[in-house]
C-alpha cells in the first residue's frame, strides 16, 4: 500500500465533499432521525460503494485508454461543469 497515494486521495475527497449536497442529505437525514449511528453507517457505507465504483470503473478505463486522455476528459469535464455553474450564476440577480 502507498501511503502516499492514500493521503492524497483522502484529503483529495475530504476537501471535495465538504458541504457537497451529499454531505448537506446526511445533515438533514441525521436532523430527523432518532438514530444518528445508523445514518452514518447508511451514509458511509453509500460513500464506500460509490468509490468502489469509482475505482472499478477507473480500471476499466484505464485500459482502454490511455492515462493523459483519462486526465483531459477528466479536466475537460471540470472546466465544463465549472463553466455552467458560473453562467447559471451570472444570469442571476444579486441579492443584498
């Protein structure tokens, strides 16, 4: 195991997910619920198969494709996601 590669993607997806709506849904659910335990093992364990997937999946592409295509599509994607954000934003009014 690489300890290295486990703190970068530990801090990679921490940092990532804070106040993501994934983290907001387990606020509200552990709000209503009697039983903060079980929402944070639902949560976590939701969390844990997501990456698996993720890791899965990755595999799979990676050979398939080479690793700096995976890398631009992967940046590609960010900049057009960050590119609808930020109009959705701007056609907005201010607010006070």
């Amino acid at each position: 195991m690489d300890i290295k590669i486990v703190m970068t993607a530990f801090w990679t997806i921490f940092l990532a997910e804070l106040g993501d709506k994934t983290q907001l849904a387990t606020l509200a659910f552990s709000a209503g619920s009697q039983s903060k335990f079980s929402v944070f093992l639902g949560s976590a364990g939701a969390l844990v198969l997501t990456s698996a997937l993720a890791v899965l999946l990755g595999e799979a592409v990676s050979r398939v494709l080479p690793l700096r295509v995976v890398h631009m599509a992967a940046a590609v994607g960010f900049v057009v996601i960050g590119l609808v954000m930020l109009w959705g934003e701007l056609g907005k009014p201010a607010t006070p």
